[in-house]
C-alpha cells in the first residue's frame, strides 16, 4: 500500500534526526578521547619539569 506523503516526511525527519544524535556522540567521545590526551600530556610535561627543577637544586 502507499504510504502518504506525510508517513514518508516523518520517516525520513525521525531517520535525520537518528543520525544527528549518533553524530553528537561521535563527537562528544572524540572530544573525551582528546581532553584525555591533553591531559595526560599536561601531567608529563609538569613532573618532567619538576624533575628538572628538582635536578638543578
């Protein structure tokens, strides 16, 4: 049977609006992934300079 043009507009809004969300979280967990990373970097970057600080003393 045909669908109306209405069944076909709230199919494809709800199917739009399914891929938007997965986006976001996509994004959202790459995001995390780089504030993670960053971080990580951060906590390094300041031992290695406490090392270096402790070294020079």
């Amino acid at each position: 049977m045909w669908k109306s043009a209405k069944s076909r507009a709230e199919e494809q809004f709800t199917a739009t609006q399914k891929k938007s969300k997965q986006a976001l979280t996509e994004k959202e967990k790459a995001r995390q992934e780089s504030e993670k990373r960053v971080a990580s970097l951060r906590a390094l970057r300041l031992a290695k300079e406490a090392a270096d600080k402790e070294a020079a003393e």
